[in-house]
C-alpha cells in the first residue's frame, strides 16, 4: 500500500484515487477542534464550506461554528478553538462548521470512498486504524487558503512515520518523504519547530499560545470522526 | 523582501506578484539543461509549453528539443539532458525547447515581470543576482507534473539559505522555511539524500545517473538565462 501527501485542497485531484482513505489535517485548529468535539461527546458534526451555509443551520436550530483567519464570525457561538467545544452544551447535539481551511479540504475530497480526520490530539489511534484497513492512504494538508504549511505537513510526517516503521505502507511520493524528515527535525519540540511557521505568528497575534500547545500534545483524545453522508461521526 | 517557494507551477496564482522576480527551478532536468547550454553558446531558447509548438519550430529550421516523461521525443534531436548541450553545433543557435515540467512552470510564470532559470550548475551567481534586485522573489519549482518534487525544493532551500544568511531576504513562507530545512539536510551529500527521491527512480531507470551527479555539482555553469519577450537570453 501506498501513503502519500498531498500538501493543498487545491491539489487534491491530482491524487485522488477511488479506493484510498482520505486523512484530513488541518492541526491549527479545525480538525484538532473537530476531534476535541466528539471525544467531548458531540453526536454529529456537519462540514460546510461557505459561512452561510453554517448560517442557515443555525437559524434551522442547530449549534453552528464559523471561523475566517482564525478568529469567530460574529453571530456565532463556536469557531474552531477546540476550548469551545470542551462543555456540556455541546454533548450530544449536531453542530455546523465552518472553517477558514479545514472544511475546504473536507469539501475537496468529497469524492473519496472514506474521509477520516487526523490531528496529533488522534494520532495513536488514526495510525492503528489505518493500519489495518490496508488502503492507500492519502494525507491531505488543508494548508493555509490553498498554500503549503508546516503544522499539517509536519503532522502528515508523524502519520508516513508510523505507517512505513511496519513495514506495511511504502512511499513512492517526494511530499511523503519530505513530510517524514520534517517530522523528524520537529519530533522532539513540535513548540519550538513550529515557531517561525506563518500560521503561528499569525495565531500568536490572537494570543492562542493555549490552543497551539494543546493541539500539539499528541492522543489526548483517542476518537476517529469519519465522513458518512454530509455528517462526520464517531467511528 | 520576502523570498517565497512555489512547489508547483499550478499554483502559482496564488503566488504572483506584479514586481516580483520568478526564479524557474527544474533540476532533472530541464533547468539544468538551459544553464549548461547558455555557458555553452547557445545564443537563444525559445521554451514552448506543447511538442507540436517545438516541432513547427523545428520544420522552421530551428534546432529544437523536446522531452517527454525523462526521454527525447522521437523525431528530436535533443531533449533535457545537460549533455546534449555540450558540443559546437548548439554554439550561437536559437533552440525551440518544450519539456515535461521546467517548460510548463515558465509558461505559468508568463505574466510575471521577471523570469529567470536557477540550477545548482549557477546557482552562487544567481544569488549574487537576486541580493542585488532588491525585489521580492518567487522559486517556482516546476515539480513533476503538478506534484511536489523534493530535488527542486532542495534547491530553492539553498537559494533560500544564501538569500537569508545575509539579512536583506525575510521568509513569512512556511514552504520557504521547510525548503530551507531540507536543504540543510540535504546539503552535505545531495546524492545520497535525494537517492528515493520519485525522480531519482524514475531516471535511475533510464540510466541517467551521469545526469544526475552533473546537475547536483554547484556553479560549474556560471550563466543567468532570463525571459526577454518569448527568448530565453543570457543575462
């Protein structure tokens, strides 16, 4: 089997192929929220692309979240702090979400066969399941507005890691090797590595230093969301 | 200014910027192949993004070259190979050149106000270039065929290192700060880190080693070839 990464939603085609699992990234912060909503007890979450779409959830009764260069759209309760979703008033409902990246990537690879959600708060557990599937898995980075970043790649690093130590995934893909050398320059302080990367300065000026060292703590939420129609749920 | 990194002509798009200075990278090897053969005479190129736009050159009288998945198309007497370019019949010609990748990333690149080729084979006086310019700069790795490539990403990484080192060039590019990581990496035995490289496999096939070691040896070809209308010309 084979594991590649695909770096942008916009070059998502490129790599799509009928039978592979699809892992969508986006470490700050959407999918990290994501996986922090269902290990929090969140029953379904529905990913839109526009934040009208959150909108109009929202005025049918659900719980809706919107979030543009990182910070909540006015009107709305949630972004996508995974802080916001750590209560009680998020277990057991539906909620709509909108996202400046990670929900265009959801959206980009609405064709495959399976789409699962990866962060480091899910990596243990992510890396077991794929590597029992025996699928060809393609990691796609939801990047920052369609640009390469560090934080997804660096986290699709930690998955090709994994996956080829077994033995039982190869690369045959450049992105794939050089996520796996990024890792592994940033393994021992994924803080630090990450301190010159654009999506941390850009985070930094919003003062969520919290939110990027939780989502940089590895499997503290061992949870799988998977794409089933328009809902994410918990595998 | 600011130094960015491209990793694919599709998205350059989002790249572009009117004043910015394009630096065209496609180490296996078309870029290569265009710097040996400005320092060995050449007097114009003329790159074309289809092999029909190559063949009417050629049925025009031009010399022309064109390459296909890393072979000469048949009917051409040249293609991508650095070697090719070495000898007196290619001295003082206008060459028609249309290639896999590197000629796709220039025609992307057709709008930006300056293009010019980088290889390892010039790389110091492009840097020496660029530092004086003054002017942000885009490397535009030509990739293979719309993917990431780590030999050209590499590269950018060490025009990135040069261009930094001395304090006029800032990075706000996470592709930048990655391409300069691999660089480092990489710098002190080229071959052997992009031995797995997608490329390097494809060419080992081909029996291209000789290309390979020729286009990862610095400075031997201290030439800067620029867009000038539809010409390559050396600067």
């Amino acid at each position: 089997m084979n594991i590649e990464v695909c770096h942008t939603p916009q070059a998502y085609s490129l790599f799509h192929k009928e039978e592979a699992i699809v892992v969508v990234i986006d470490i700050f912060r959407a999918t990290s929220a994501i996986v922090t909503a269902f290990y929090n007890g969140v029953s379904k979450m529905i990913p839109v692309a526009t934040v009208n779409e959150a909108k109009e959830y929202q005025n049918n009764g659900y719980l809706a979240a919107a979030e543009r260069d990182g910070e909540v759209i006015e009107g709305f309760e949630l972004g996508n702090s995974p802080f916001g979703y750590m209560n009680n008033k998020v277990k057991g409902k539906i909620i709509a979400i909108s996202t400046t990246n990670g929900t265009q990537a959801i959206e980009a690879s609405r064709k495959a066969s399976k789409i699962v959600i990866g962060s480091f708060l899910n990596l243990d557990v992510l890396c077991e399941y794929l590597m029992v599937q025996k699928k060809d898995v393609i990691l796609l980075c939801a990047g920052w507005k369609n640009k390469f970043n560090l934080e997804d790649t660096v986290f699709a690093g930690a998955v090709v890691e994994k996956l080829t130590s077994q033995g039982i995934y190869q690369i045959d893909c450049d992105s794939a090797i050089a996520a796996k050398h990024l890792y592994n320059l940033a393994k021992n302080n994924l803080f630090n590595f990450l301190a010159d990367s654009s999506h941390r300065q850009r985070l930094a000026k919003l003062d969520l230093e919290r939110d990027i060292k939780y989502c940089l703590t590895p499997n503290q939420c061992p949870v799988i969301p998977v794409m089933e129609g328009k809902y994410l749920v918990k595998l």
